[in-house]
C-alpha cells in the first residue's frame, strides 16, 4: 500500500462515513449528504472525460442517485455514491501505483553537471550551465549537455543516439552530443548553446509533441455503456408509461447502475498491473493493458532492446601457428585487467567462461582510442586496432602481438539475447506485423539478423522512426514501439503504446513509454502481451456478466418484483460476483 495517497480515500470514505452514521441515527441528512458527494463525484469525472474527449460512464449512476434523492429512497442513492467513488478511488489507485514507481527510476538520473571553475568544480542544475562553460563528464555519465571536446580523447558510447553499441573514440575539438555516454575516463567539453538547445531537448520535444498529438482511445467500459444506457432507459421508461410507478423507475435505475461498468474493470486491470509488477514490468496505466491486447504491428529497436548492447568477443582469428585461442585469450586478459574500456570487460568476460586466471601483466601502459600494451611473462604484448583487412564486417577487430610478431585477431561485435531469434519468429507465427528500426548501419544490422524473415530499416534517426511509426497508425495499425534508448524517446511517445527497457541514462525514454521493463530479458515482452490479453478477457467477462445479470434484475424490477432498497442489495451482490470474477487476473493462470 506504499502507492496509495489518501487524498483519493476523502470522497468515498466520507460517503462510508455518513452512511454509517445515517443508518444508526435515521437522519435522512446524512443519506442526503452522501448522496450529494456521489453527484458531485460523477460532475468532476464527467467533466475531466469529456474535456479528454471520451465518453462518461456516469449518467445512470447520476439519474438513480438524483432520483433516489427526489423519491426519499435515501438509502439506495447512498449505496450507490459509495460504489460509485470506491470505483473512482480503485482505478485512481492502479494509476498512482504504476506512476510511483517510475517517478523512482526518473529520480536516479542526473539534473546537474559539474562545472570546472579554473582548479575547482562545482555541481549547477543544467537550467543554470551557460554557453562556453567547462563541464567535467566522469566515467559512466550521460553527457548532459552539447558541446566540444576540450580533453585530447574521449571514449563514447552512442547506443541512446544511434543505436550503435561498440565504442567510439573522438579526438580534440571533435562535437559530443548530449544522450551519449562516457565508456571511458572523465573528459571535458566547452559547451556549445544550452539545455533548451541541446540534442537531448530537441528529443524531448518531439516526444512531447507525439503525447499531444494522440487520439483519444474508446476504452472497454465506454464501448460497452452507450448501449447498456439505452437499454436501461429504455426498459424504465417503458416501466414508467405503462405503471405511472416512480418506484419502479427508481429501482431499474438502481439495479442498473454500472458497478460492474465502474468497478470490475479497475479490479481486473489493477490485478494485471501487480501481476505484471511482480515480474518487473511497470504498466503506466490502465488503459495500456487495453491498448497493448490489441495491438497489431510492433516495431523494435535493435541495440539493448534485441541485443545486448555492449559488445562482445565474438570470435577469435589465430595468426601465429604456435598458439592456441586459449593461450592467446590468456595473454589479451592479462592486459585488458588493467583497463576499464567496454572491450576489455568483453575480453574479460570470454576469459572467465574458460575458468582460468590470466598471467599477471606488468608496465601496463594504456592510450584511450590507441590501445594497450604491457609486459607477460618476460614478453613484449600488445592490443592495438587491426589492421583494415582482418576486419570483419558488422564490428570492431584487435590486433594482438608478442614482441611485435601478429599473434592473433579479436572480433567484436553485438549480439542478439538468448532466445530472441525464437521470440521474433514466434511473434510473426502469431500475426504480429514485426519489424526493426535502427540508427546502426544497414550491414551491421542484416548480420545480427541473418535467417530471419524481418523488415530492416537502417540508419534511422530519432525524427525518422518517429515518421515510420506514425505512418503505421495512419495505416489504421495499432502500434507497439519496444525501444531503450533516447533516440527511441519520440517513436516510444507516437506509438499507441511504448515498451522500454529501463536503464539509468533513458529518461526521456522512460517518460514517453508506457511500460517499462526493469531488466532486459525479452521474454518478458511475451509475458506482458499475454498478460494484457488475459486482464482484458477478465475485464470483459466480469462487465458483460455483471451487465446480463443487471438486465435480468431491470425487468424484475420493472414487473415490481423488486423494490429500489432491495435492488441496491441487489446491485450489490452482482458487484461481489463480479469482482470476483475480476480478481482473477491478479493470480496466476493454470498451465
């Protein structure tokens, strides 16, 4: 209950309140009271939908509540006001859970930088770092800012702009861009123009744009409520010309009011929202679980979303005749201890899959975007940039030596998580309209996807897979984007709904999308897709249900079989039946 903010108790606990007090005490002002609450609540959330242009799901509940009221059946207009803000309250609190939690992700990315003063730094919110500042971009920081590199190198990852996972090394006087990262040590960069400026805003603004831009989207309950209303008035008009009996009227109207409408469809989808929290997928709202049961194209980005997004030791090329991979391994493990670079955390990793400890190496001596080279075991041992032509195609290639002789190549490159190939085929065998969006080059993308029947679009920036997306809705497509980077943040915004992979340098990512995965296991994709479908199945049954056993009651209560108090009673008992019904969709499904 950590995500619950009282201030959504305050309506309908004071409709509890007042009903209590009324039912010891006999003071028909309380009822009239709480009756008044319940009218206003359905004001202020009919206001709020049509202002979003959706429909109101309120206008039964109104009319039983007010004519409840005129009749002095004060009792059932009571009960009524109180389901009707519990259900306000419930859908509130299924809202405010999902946006708690990615408030506590947005809370760990960066708002300041740190600014040189001549010897000294200084931390300055980024609002507050003018045009020609120094700031210093440690280790692992996003750079916050655009600008030019003052330091004589600087390792970049560009994955959050580009797509593309393997390091880059600039030199002096070369542009960094805001969204990038720093895969190597701190260096600074003079900023060029300011926040509003920035790369990193320029994105922002076309996920905002994108929000702005949305259609509105005919939820479950709206679909289903033009048509009960009419039904409803309908039966208690028919009621009303052929008795003259207000009573009847009264008690059509109590028996209808759409609790099932109101409350079983919050129940159900708050039980898909905790299901799916259990398995570190954040649903933003409700109405995603909605969106996401029918969507029908899905767009991917590659880069940490398919892929790892770090590079990899893919394979190894011997050169020397004497050596075996292992020995060669070994020696390139011994140097790449010594360094933090992504590739030396590649070397490493390949190493520890042998289950062997390197050689020390000693007079290590490492040049950001050059190489490295030390001494092993009495020999002279370098890694360095091969040569153009031991490169492989799609990735980057080391060159290895001993005492200046070619030992052997390293190749890196990005590859694809465990079971996604598996993932891709089996979306496409379930009729999803599947496809990759990528600021990688178009050759490095076709390798990672190789046997694979996808549609790859390449060299895509942020303002590109934010058209592709957007012409794919105009085709009248319900579109998924599944992204992590900042350069995914505007196609996130534009689709129907955005999945993101969170991590700690995506804000704006995570902000345009809908859900975020926590992790990067793309399983979990199946998962909630599943999920969704399974919480609108419930959803459904539970309204429909609840709708044909209130029609059943209607027409008991329009013969005068049904009084309006017993019909709250009524009412009530459908309610419980259906929630019930709804509760399912917190548990998890037999297999």
């Amino acid at each position: 209950m950590r995500y619950l903010d009282v201030t959504i108790l305050i309506r309908p606990g004071t409709i509890a309140l007042l009903l209590i007090v009324a039912l010891l005490s006999s003071i028909p002002t309380f009822y009239l009271l709480a009756i008044g609450i319940g009218i206003l609540e359905v004001g202020i959330a009919t206001y709020h939908r049509i202002r979003t242009g959706s429909g109101s799901l309120d206008y039964i509940a109104f009319l039983a509540m007010a004519l409840a009221a005129f009749t002095h059946e004060y009792l059932a207009g009571a009960v009524i006001a109180l389901m009707y803000a519990g259900g306000e309250a419930l859908e509130a609190y299924a809202s405010r859970r999902a946006e708690a939690s990615l408030a506590a992700l947005l809370a760990r990315i960066p708002k300041t930088a740190l600014v040189k003063h001549g010897s000294d730094t200084e931390e300055m919110p980024l609002t507050a770092v003018p045009t020609g500042a120094i700031i210093v971009v440690r280790g692992g920081e996003l750079v916050p800012l655009d600008g030019i590199l003052s330091s004589m190198r600087a390792v970049l990852n560009l994955a959050n702009l580009t797509g593309e996972p393997l390091p880059e090394t600039i030199a002096e006087g070369a542009v960094v861009k805001s969204g990038s990262v720093n895969a190597g040590e701190a260096f600074e960069i003079v900023v060029s123009g300011t926040l509003a400026t920035s790369t990193y805003a320029k994105i922002i603004d076309l996920v905002r744009n994108a929000e702005l831009d949305q259609a509105p989207f005919v939820r479950l309950t709206a679909a289903a409520n033009l048509p009960f209303t009419f039904l409803t008035l309908g039966i208690s008009g028919a009621a009303y010309l052929l008795t003259g009996d207000v009573g009847r009227v009264l008690a059509v109207l109590v028996i209808a009011t759409p609790c099932p409408l109101i409350i079983a469809a919050p129940v159900a989808f708050i039980g898909g929202l905790s299901r799916a929290a259990g398995r570190n997928i954040i649903v933003k709202t409700p109405t995603a679980l909605e969106t996401i049961a029918r969507v029908t194209t899905i767009f991917f980005d590659k880069t940490g979303t398919l892929t790892l997004g770090a590079p990899e030791l893919t394979s190894i090329t011997m050169l020397a005749t004497n050596m075996h991979e292992i020995q060669a391994l070994s020696l390139a493990a011994a140097l790449e201890f010594h360094s933090i670079h992504p590739l030396a955390r590649a070397v490493i990793n390949a190493a520890q899959k042998h289950n062997f400890t390197p050689a020390p190496a000693y007079d290590v001596k490492e040049v950001l975007g050059s190489g490295i080279d030390g001494r092993v075991d009495g020999h002279f041992i370098s890694l360095k940039q091969a040569p153009e032509e031991h490169h492989k195609e799609g990735g980057i290639s080391l060159l290895l030596t001993e005492d200046g002789n070619p030992v052997a190549t390293f190749h890196f490159a990005d590859v694809l998580k465990e079971n996604a190939k598996k993932f891709l085929t089996d979306l496409a065998h379930n009729g999803f309209k599947v496809a990759v969006l990528t600021g990688d080059r178009k050759e490095h993308a076709e390798a990672v996807f190789a046997g694979l029947a996808l549609d790859i679009c390449a060299d895509c920036t942020p303002e590109e897979k934010y058209r592709i997306v957007d012409a794919a809705r105009q085709r009248g497509e319900t579109v998924a984007m599944v992204g992590d980077g900042l350069n995914d943040a505007p196609a996130l915004a534009r689709a129907d709904v955005g999945i993101v992979f969170s991590g700690t340098e995506n804000s704006a990512s995570i902000e345009a999308a809908d859900v975020a995965i926590l992790g990067h296991d793309v399983a979990l994709i199946h998962e909630l897709f599943t999920l969704a479908k399974r919480s609108v199945r419930i959803a459904g049954e539970s309204v429909y249900a609840g709708i044909g056993l209130s029609t059943v009651g209607m027409l008991f209560a329009a013969f005068g079989f049904i009084p309006p108090v017993e019909g709250a009673i009524l009412q009530e008992g459908i309610d419980v039946a259906v929630i019930l019904n709804a509760l399912r969709a917190a548990l998890n499904p037999r297999t």
